[in-house]
C-alpha cells in the first residue's frame, strides 16, 4: 500500500528524486527503504563471500589487545598478522538432531519425552537434556526450600547468600572466582527463585566437567566473611530500594504482599532495605549450612550426548546431603490466602493498579488454560489493552499473567 501511495505521488510532494543514480547514492530514498526487506531476503551466500573478501581485509584491520599485566605477545610486534600458507579455515560444523556417540546412561537412568533424561542418586538428582549444534553446555545447581523460611525480617536472606558466596569460595577471592569463570568461557550468575534458588553458568562444551567444579565450588566452600558480605549487603540494599521506583514491579510485588502476606510467597528476593541492614553474618552462614543439607538439583543441558552430559556433572554427585535433615525442606501445605486492599502514596506523576487473584499450584493441569487465559489479556493485542487504553484511554500498561509456584499460585493483573 505504501508503494502504491508513493508512485502516485508527485516528485515534489515525497521529496524524492526519482533519478536511479540519485537514489543509489541516497540509501534513505523511500523507494530503497521500501525494498531492503526483500532485497535483505534475496541475498545469497556467494555474495556474503563477496563483501566479506572486499571489506575484511587483513591489512585494514585495526584492532586492540586486552592483556594481562606483563603478559607479552606475538602480536603487539608484528601487526597485521601474517596468513599461514596453504591454511585452510574449518569447515563449518552441521547442526545435527540425530542421536550422537557418546558416554552411556547408567542403569538407573530415566528417559522422558523431549529428550530429557533423569537420574536420582542418594544424595542429588541429575538431569541432563543434549541440544546439539551450539558448542555451548549450560549447567546449574539448584537448592529447594531456601526460601521457604523467608519472612518479613529475613526476606532476601537466600539472594545475599547466593551473591555473597560469589565474593570468595574455596579459598579464591571474588577476583580470583570471576577469572576462573572467564578461564572457562563463562560467567557464574545467581538464581533466588521462590521455589528453587542456584547458582548456573554456560561455557563451551570442553569446559563442562570443570564448570561443574567451580559451582560445587562456590555452593559448598563459600568464605562469606563479613567485610565481603557488608558490601553485598549494601549492593543489594541499593537494588531493593530502587524496585520501590518500577512502576511495574513495585506494584505487583505490594499485590502479592498483600495476597500472602508473611508467607514466603509474599516476600520479594531481595528483601527490603530496612531489614537488610539489620541482617547478620552468621543469619547467612546458617543458610549456607542448610544449603548443605538440601538434596539439590543439577541440571545440565547442551552440545554432548546424555551420557557425556551426566558425567560431566560428576562433581556434583557427592553433596554432602543427609537423609536426617531431609525434614528441613518439607514442602508445606497451600499457603493462606487474604483478600483485601492496601495503598502507598509515592511522589510520582503516575498512579498504578495491581490486582492479585488466587490460582492453583504449578502442577495444576488448570495452568495450561491460565496461560492460555494471559495470552488473550495482555499484549497489544490482547483484550484487557483494547478495553483500557485504546478504547477509554484509561491506562497505558496493561497485562495479566499467571504467577504458578510449588505450593500455590495467583494470577496478577496491572
């Protein structure tokens, strides 16, 4: 339509020339603009090898070599690089679905529909799920039950756990932890969900045994002495106050407060700043030794076959877990729902609505038609955004989701 508009459009009216030379040299020209989907499209490989011999040229390049302190190299003396004669470059790998070679599953092991497969060990359970092609293996463990002791004056207790076991672990600092991660191709992040919480990271697939090691690592040697745990204290401090500012977040999070509470569920990740302040070490280092006594989950999923996945997770296998202390991530039941409404002034030009609904657990096969629900209500499409904003210009963010945990759920309006 846009075409049709513009070739019937007198030159002085779109401003544009319509000498070809004109909009060759012009690449904003509308008639250009227009075609460079479909051009984009029509490109072949043959002229990607084209530009690629015209403009990367070896001795064009500039280039900047970020080193170690007193690390030498052949390269700051003689730039550019010379070719190796007669090198041929590698031939691209094919992404392959088909089963590949590799370890076999030990006995025990169960296979699910989508290729995942998992094995329940005495004292940790491992699942492992190949997807082949990208020369990547990501791996994580994760701890039940952290969480689930949080309440108003411990909520962000497991989050400054978690980031401060980062800040130094068998016996390298924080520095030293973060090199070793960078040595692997990677970079350890932390994870304090509601249900689950862990450390994970992804590294090319020759790394993956180690990867393991450096989280088995971090999750049992974790220093957590106080001058490090201070100013991790202070960081997350400072992250907590400024969800107080998102007008989304904040809102929604007052709505689950509200619905749940001083129940684990109603309490955000990283606390509040009040009672991060009053948090003590040794709070952290009992929630470092019950970490210890959980029966956690490692997971691991990437470019290795099943096999050669669950071995590389072997670190992991001996946590020292114990059955005795199996009581401590009981699941508890339901949590308690409280309707109701609350209210905050804030010093803003905007106002906010957060609703909150109760919803089944996770497990619940009514989820499916939640999620199904969500879609229909949020987006640009959906029918809580045409109801609102486009036609009674009441709002200008709107969405619906569902929010399903272990033991209950709610489905959040906005």
């Amino acid at each position: 339509r846009a075409e049709n508009i513009l070739a019937n459009m007198p030159t002085s009216a779109t401003g544009i020339d319509t000498d070809p030379s004109e909009t060759l040299q012009n690449p904003f020209a509308a008639q250009d603009f227009l075609g460079f989907i479909p051009r984009t499209l029509a490109v072949t490989a043959e002229q990607v090898r084209s530009v690629a011999d015209r403009y990367l040229g070896r001795d064009g390049v500039c280039a900047v070599l970020y080193l170690q302190p007193e690390q030498p190299t052949e390269l700051e003396g003689r730039w550019p690089p010379l070719a190796s004669v007669g090198e041929a470059p590698p031939a691209p790998r094919p992404i392959d679905d088909a089963p590949v070679a590799g370890r076999a599953l030990p006995s025990g092991a169960t296979a699910y529909a989508g290729d995942v497969t998992h094995l329940a060990l005495p004292r940790v359970d491992l699942l492992v799920r190949p997807k082949r092609g990208a020369g990547l293996v990501s791996l994580g463990i994760y701890a039940p039950g952290l969480r689930g002791g949080e309440g108003p004056e411990t909520a962000g207790l497991t989050t400054l756990l978690l980031r401060g076991a980062l800040r130094g672990a068998g016996g390298l600092a924080a520095s030293e932890l973060a090199f070793a991660a960078e040595t692997l191709g990677g970079a350890v992040g932390s994870v304090a969900g509601t249900d689950v919480s862990g450390w994970a990271m992804t590294v090319p697939a020759a790394s993956a045994g180690r990867a393991a090691s450096l989280l088995r690592t971090i999750a049992l040697e974790p220093a957590l002495n106080e001058e490090e745990l201070q100013r991790e204290r202070l960081l997350q401090a400072d992250a907590a106050a400024r969800v107080r500012d998102d007008m989304f977040r904040y809102p929604v999070q007052r709505a689950l407060n509200q619905a749940f509470g001083a129940d684990p569920y109603g309490q955000h990740q990283l606390g509040v700043p009040e009672t991060l302040a009053r948090m003590s070490g040794d709070a952290v280092r009992a929630a470092a030794r019950r970490l210890r006594l959980s029966r956690p989950v490692a997971v691991a999923v990437g470019d290795l076959s099943a096999g050669d996945l669950l071995d590389c997770l072997a670190p992991l296998v001996d946590w020292p877990s114990s059955t005795e202390a199996s009581d401590i991530f009981t699941v508890a039941g339901p949590p308690r729902w409280i309707p109701g409404c609350g209210s905050e002034r804030r010093e803003k030009a905007q106002t906010a609505l957060g609703l909150a609904f109760p919803a089944p657990a996770a497990a619940s096969a009514d989820r499916f038609t939640l999620e199904v629900m969500g879609a229909l209500l949020s987006g640009l499409a959906g029918r809580l955004f045409e109801a609102l904003r486009e036609r009674r210009s009441l709002a200008y963010t709107v969405s619906a989701l569902p929010w399903l945990k272990r033991r209950g759920g709610a489905v959040l309006a906005y």
